[in-house]
C-alpha cells in the first residue's frame, strides 16, 4: 500500500471535476448512476467467467488492466458520491462494519 | 477525516469474511456481483428524486442514513474485491486520474 | 406460453402509472435507473450460488417466487421505457438478432 | 406493434445460442449478470441528462438507435432467464400487475 490517502484522491477528484466544469452534471443522483454504471463495467469482465477462472483473473494482464482500470473508476465515483453528500467514507465502513460484527457473529473456531 | 486508513479497514473485511468461512463464496466474481448489487441500492435512493432534490439528500435523516450504510456497503465490497485481486485501490484510482488528465485537458478559464 | 400479449400488457402499466398521477417521475432516465435496480435484484438472488445451485434455484419455492417476481419487475420497467421513447420493443428485439447473426456466424455442426 | 410475438422471439434466442454451443455459460446466474449489466448500458446514455433532455432522447438520431439496442440487450438477456428458470414472462408480469393493484390503490380522480 501506498502512502496515498483517500482525502487526498478525493480532493483531487473534485478539484478535476471544477476544472472542467462538471459542477451542473455532478448531482448525487447522477453520480449515483455513474457510480452504478461503473460497477456493472467492473462485473461484466467476470460474466462469463466459471469461480475458478475469476480466482484466476489477473493471470490475464489484459483483464488485469480493466480489472485495476474498473476499480479506480468506482472507487472515483464513490468518493465523488461522498463528497457530494458530506459522507466520510472510511468512517461510514468502520461503523458498518461494528454494525455487521452484531448482526453476524463469528461462530467458535 | 478520521485517522482510519483503507489498508486496515481492508484487513478488517477480509479477516470478518476470514472468521465465517465466507471464502468459498467470496470469489471475485461473486464479489463484483455484490459490489454491483450495493451500487444499485445506493441509486435506488435518488430514482425517483429530481436533481435538485437529489441535492438535498442529507437534510433528510432516514435518507442521509441510507446514503452512508449504501455508500460503506459499496466501499466493503469494493476493498474485497480488490484485495481478491491484489489489487492497490489508491494507486489504481491516482494513476487513473493521471490517465484522465491527459484525455481531458482542462481548458483555460 | 398463455394468451397474454406484450402491447395489452404494457398498456395496462402506462394505465396504471397514469392513475396514480406518477407522469412526473416516470422520465425515461428515472424508469431506466428503476430498470437497472430491478435487474440487480434479479442478480442479486444468485450472487452466492454455485452455477450447480443457480440451474436449479426454481426447485427452491421460496427463491422461484423471488426470481418470478423480480423477472417481472424487469420486464415492468423495460415496456416502460419503451412506452416512453416510443420503442417497439418486439421488433428492436428481432432487428438485434439479425444483426448478431452476422455479427456470429455459427459454425459447421 | 407487429405480429412478433414473445415465445418466437424467445425461441429463436434460445437456438442461437445452443447453435453456437453457449449452453455450458447460460447459467441463470450468468443470465443474471449480464441482463444486469445490458441494465446498466442502457441507463448509462441517460446518465448525465437533465430530466427534461431524456425525455427528448429519441431526437438525437445516435442516442435513438443506441436505447433501441440496448433495450434489445435487455430484453434479450430477460427471455433467457425466463427461459432458463421456466418463467413465463408475461404471465408473470400480469400476476405482479394484479398485486400491484391491490398494493398501491389508485385515489378518487
């Protein structure tokens, strides 16, 4: 892992989006869809692959670059999504994960 | 921001997964399906809004508390699938937004 | 197959938005975002199956119901859309498969 | 409306497909990807237009043809899952029309 952090890619997402003038078109529910649309791109590599193939993806490195090239593309608009709403992402998934620790507790070992 | 950091949070989801046995389905297919699935739950809020509703989201508690569980589930299945792939989110997302600055050079302003 | 056709059935959804005064929120982008949300429901009933255990999921009186219902859904908001950009959707469907037949030739059995 | 109709269309998607021995990735779990995914596509062209521009869609010549083949893809992907999970799609959606009814009842006009 990197020393990147994720307020940084954040701003500069947003910062990216100013640039070009992309305030209008950057609703929440339009970066929502986006959001979506993305992570059916990311799925659609998989769609036709059988479990042990897909374990076996980024064997391909042409399927590892739209692998890696998907992930950043949600990950974009997700951060883009959290901004628009005032969410703090990595906070939001600590309290969901205390939140899934209740709901699913681990069986004995 | 609070001092939480992806690569943690992403241990934290592989070692929960790691503590229900969830491996056998937790495949990389399987995981973009989720991701997908998350995504479109997090759209489903803003459906039927206009965009200037979409805005407004927040003020809105029982949806602002919608907006932040979609958007960790979305996140959780995100870092999932990319630590299925070995997959480094940040540097994935940093050099996509420098792919992305050369296809979309800002104009002058 | 019953006597059932698309047109009376798709009528009767037009109908039925109609009569709850919905016109607003049906633009084709909101009935596509319902769209993509009902597929993912549909999706999201086999996200942990095997492939074994998704061919036979309608022996399973509980998911077969799901599956009906979602299937239903989809096909819902599809002639929906349809309705609203004026697409014919039985005969987009067959112009499509006369160009997939170019575009993949079968080979000699 | 022409004189297509859905089980014809549904069988000749189903001898595509076998003419080209795609059986062994037709699971209904595949099906389900990939109809979610065509979702996807679709709502994509309206993703970044204002509510009023996607009720105009159908005036832009590319953006016309493109929804036309998209909710081909759907629908296509949709006769196959109903296919492959023995769902009668229209009786289908007439049954979950009538629960609809009784689910949202209309007001006094």
């Amino acid at each position: 892992m990197t020393d990147l952090d994720v307020a940084t890619l954040q701003r500069r997402l947003v910062a990216f989006a100013e640039a070009r003038d992309w305030g209008p078109f950057h609703t929440p529910k339009n970066l929502t869809m986006a959001l979506s649309v993305e992570a059916s791109e990311l799925a659609e590599i998989f769609q036709w692959l059988t479990p042990e193939e897909s374990v076996e993806v980024m064997s391909d490195p042409d399927k590892a670059f739209r692998v890696r090239d998907e992930v950043a593309d949600v990950l974009a608009y997700l951060l883009q999504v959290a901004a628009a709403c005032d969410v703090d992402v990595l906070q939001a998934l600590s309290e969901k994960i205390d939140r899934n620790e209740l709901r699913f507790p681990a069986g004995p070992r």
